[in-house]
C-alpha cells in the first residue's frame, strides 16, 4: 500500500502514461520506465496496480524516466528531487555564489539557448496572462541583444535554477565548462573559483574527460578517497599466495610466476568512477571467451574464493538484491583482496615482520576514489591458537587505522551477524545506506529497480 506522498507521485505517473500511451504501446513504456503493469481495465488503473508496491526511490526513478521519455520536464523535475532525498544538497547560498562568479558571461563562446534548452523548456517558459514573450525571447532580449541587462544569477532565478534538482545542476555546470564554451587558463581559473564555492557544500568539479587536448569537468561529491589510481587488483584468492614478478616494471605491468590457478589479476585502467560489475565481466568474457554466461561464470569464480558462510551470505545477498536494482551501474563487490603483497612467505621470515593483513576479505571501488574494505571477521581476528589475544586484536586495529587514514573507509560485521534469520535484512540496510552516502545509483543514470523482477546472480 502507498502511502499519501508515493501515491501522489504513482498518480502523476499513471496520469501522463495514460494521456501518452494507448493500451498498445503502455506495456513498452512501463517496461522501458522500469516496471511492469498489473491487472486492471483502464489504463490508468493497470498503471496503478503496477505501481502499488514500489517504494519511492523506485517511484523517483521511474517518474525520471517517464519525464524524459515524453519531454514532461515537471515530471522528470519530480522524479530527480526524489532521488536525491536524503543527499547534501547544493544551496541556494552556493548557487547565487556560483552565479556571481560567472557574472554576464554564463556561456562563454557557447549560445546560451544552445546550453538550456536540454536542460529546461524555455521555449514554454514565461508566457502568461502579461507577458506573450516566452523565457526564450527574453533571454535573447535582456542576454543576447543587451548583454549587460540579466547577468546570470538573474538568469538563475528566471529558470529556477536555484531549486531546481541538484543534478540538473550539475549539468548546467557541466555545460557552461564544457570546452566549447570556454578552455585553457580561462577554464582552469574558473573551475578552481567555483570549487572554493562547491566545497562548502561537499562537492566539486573535477577532470572528466577531455575534447581536442581542452579537460572538461563533471561534478562529483568530495569524499577524502585515495589518492592515486589503483593499477592492479589481484583478487578471489582460492589457495596459496601466488609468486609475482614484473613484466615492465616501468609500466608497472605484473606477471603471475607460480599460482595462477589461484588467484584472478585485473589490470585495466580504473576511472573515477570507480570499478562496475559489468566491467569486471566484461575482462572475464576476454578472458575466458568459450564462456556463454560470463555474468555467472565469473560469479561463481569469486564466490569460490568465499570460506565462510558469512562471506557467501553477504556476496549472494548483495548481487541478489542489486544487480537487478541497479543493472550496468552496480558497483563490483570484489572479494578477497590483496592489500599488502608480501612475496616471502610468513614461516619463512626471520629477518623482519610479516606484513599486516595481506588480504581484504571485500573491496568495493566506488565513485570519486573512494575505496571501500568490508571485513568479516571470525574467531581468527582477535584471537591466537583459539584463546583470545589482545596482540591480535591490537594488529588488526593499528592496520585499520592505517588504512583510514590512507583514505580507505573500512566497515567490519561479526560472522555471526551475517548468517540466521535476519541477516539479509542487515546487509540490505547497510549497502542502502552506503550507497546513499556515496551517490550510487542516485542521479537517475542507472536503470531503476524493476518492480516485480526475479533477481538473479
């Protein structure tokens, strides 16, 4: 049953499906918008019946969909406020700032109808009762053909740009640093100017990509990360450590000596956005080409690697509930890391410690270098010879300090907390929460959940 605010937005929904859609063509849009229609005469209703069981990020997410689907810029507007519910918003205080620092030169080199009209319907803005002029030809009047009349953060407050969703935003922000509107010193100086702004609220504009040899700049959340970009992941250890050697040590390029069987090395470029499932699978397909179903090829790889039954309940769990949720965008949980690479074996060292933990039980590489260590921890990690020891304990607290502080976040689950009844419902509310807190899923670019899909690994 929905409650008052969902049922409102479920109603928006089924309103527009039902004045754009036949009953032909609305069972393409539902499965398009992420959800499947249920039992019912009208349109409206099948609508409905599809939607009563949604919750309201799902609802966002298709209502995002929906909008953009059929240019419904309220909806669509709707829809990205609701997926950013719960996130650091950029103020009002931060975008007025923002707009004094472009002052009358918003666009740069661009046209700046060429930079809004994706972004909002001024064509059909402004008109009304006083005014026949629509958003469009005052722009022009007050911008174009008086350039020194509307600066930008009057603009702003013409387009709503004030309250508007924060990812439209961002790609206003986008837009206007974009290296046709404006490159070399010009640019850089800018963009330093405007993340002194965007830092107050927790974000800033960093290197996308580039066009011609100019960068331009996406906005991303400020998350402390790691610095530097990860090079190699060796990873879904099943036996002995493996013995590694350099195959370019200038290119940083490694080679497996012994132990290959044992263990996977992914060595593609990483980007700032971190490192996707469908990534991963898309190196295991190359690597193993005979392979129909990479997907499950590969999942049944990394989950052998898994010793304990905490370990397989977390790994199942999460690709269970997020891989149908969250599609091409979902983040790969790559489980049994190695951090420390020590090519001497522990028995064999008399002349220096061992390094401190070697592995990682999970590794999630997420947006903006955040690196993220998920442990799961047995009787092993605070004890010796079965009898508890604080020198164990010790160690694997100063390693987890010395890994925050190189920028990794680190969350730890006693074994006993992931197995037995409610166990899923934990590691739901945790990947929940961690994936708000990083933006994962949030900004409408990710296929929505599937409302009534089977999830499959």
């Amino acid at each position: 049953m929905l409650n008052p605010g969902n049922n409102a937005l479920a109603l928006r929904i089924a309103e527009t499906l039902k004045n754009r859609c036949t009953h032909e063509t609305l069972p393409g849009a539902a499965e398009d918008a992420g959800f499947s229609l249920g039992e019912a005469v009208s349109k409206r209703d099948r609508v409905l019946a599809g939607l009563k069981t949604a919750d309201r990020k799902t609802l966002g997410a298709i209502a995002q969909r929906i909008g953009t689907r059929f240019a419904d810029f309220n909806l669509e507007e709707t829809g990205c406020l609701v997926l950013e519910e719960g996130e650091p918003p950029i103020t009002e205080i931060t975008r007025r700032d923002i707009a004094k620092a472009f002052g009358h030169d918003l666009a740069g080199e661009r046209l700046i109808d060429e930079v809004l009209k994706p972004l909002w319907p001024i064509d059909s803005m402004g008109v009304g009762f006083i005014s026949g002029r629509s958003l469009t030809q005052q722009i022009v009047q007050h911008m174009v053909l008086n350039p020194t009349d509307w600066d930008a953060e009057q603009l702003f407050g013409e387009l709503g740009a004030f309250t508007c969703s924060r990812s439209r935003f961002a790609r206003l922000l986008e837009a206007v640093m974009h290296p046709l509107a404006r490159r070399g010193a010009e640019a850089q100086r800018l963009a330093s100017e405007l993340n002194e702004i965007l830092r107050r609220d927790g974000y800033r504009l960093e290197f996308s990509g580039e066009a011609s040899g100019y960068p331009g700049y996406g906005l991303s959340r400020l998350h402390r990360g790691v610095a530097g970009a990860p090079k190699n992941l060796i990873f879904a250890s099943t036996g002995p450590k493996p013995e590694l050697g350099f195959a370019d040590a200038v290119n940083n390029d490694i080679v497996i000596l012994a132990g290959a069987e044992h263990c996977l090395v992914f060595d593609r470029p990483i980007s700032r956005h971190g490192l996707l499932w469908s990534e991963l699978v898309g190196w295991w397909s190359e690597q193993q080409p005979d392979e129909r179903d990479a997907a499950k090829s590969l999942g049944l790889r990394l989950r052998a690697s898994l010793a304990s039954l905490g370990e397989q309940g977390l790994f199942d769990t999460y690709f269970r509930r997020y891989r149908p949720m969250l599609e091409s965008a979902l983040p790969a949980l790559v489980p049994q890391v190695y951090l420390h690479y020590d090519p001497a074996v522990v028995r064999a060292l008399k002349h220096r410690a061992s390094f401190p933990r070697q592995r990682m039980d999970f590794l999630l590489l997420l947006p903006n270098r955040a690196r993220v260590v998920i442990e799961v921890d047995g009787q092993h990690h605070f004890s010796r010879n079965d009898r508890p020891s604080l020198p164990a304990y010790a160690e694997m607290v100063s390693a987890d300090r010395d890994l925050r502080l190189a920028g990794y976040e680190i969350y730890r689950f006693g074994a006993n907390e992931l197995v037995g009844a409610g166990a899923q419902a934990l590691i739901e509310r945790f990947f929940d929460r961690l994936f708000q807190l990083h933006g994962v899923g949030s900004t409408g670019t990710a296929a929505p959940p599937h409302v009534g899909s089977e999830a499959s690994r």
